[in-house]
C-alpha cells in the first residue's frame, strides 16, 4: 500500500493538490515538498526499527543519537 501510494504521488503530484485547492503557486511549492516528504518515509522506517533493536539489549544511548537527528533536522517544528 505505501509503495503504491509513492508511486501515485510521483505520477499525478498536480492532479492530487488540484482536487483540495488550485492555487498555481501552492501547486508550485506543494509539490516538490511533498516528493522529499515521500522520499524521506523510507529512512524513517529504517531509523525506527534501528532504534527499537538498539533499545533492546540496553544501548539507549546509541538509540537516542539516532532519534534525535530526525526530530531536530528532519522534522523542525512550523514557523
């Protein structure tokens, strides 16, 4: 289901904004966002199952060096 909804994402990005608001600028800034956004859900699932293996046998301090990049880089919080 997720690899289907990348590749529709990657296929109809315009028709997909299109269908919530046709704002040309929107569709212009919205769409590359959401590519990256897309791209990026593949390292996040990585980081979580490299985190739950790491918790496991008492590494927690590796785990945290782990969690704490995407929180600070790859999720900033809104402005």
């Amino acid at each position: 289901m997720c690899v289907l909804s990348v590749i529709i994402v990657f296929l109809v990005p315009e028709q997909i904004f299109r269908v919530f608001n046709g704002d040309a600028g929107l569709i212009e800034i919205g769409v590359p966002a959401v590519e990256i956004s897309f791209l990026m859900m593949s390292f996040f699932g990585i980081q979580v199952v490299a985190t739950a293996l790491l918790q496991f046998p008492g590494r927690s301090k590796r785990s945290l060096m782990i969690t704490l990049p995407r929180q600070v880089f790859f999720l900033p919080p809104p402005r």
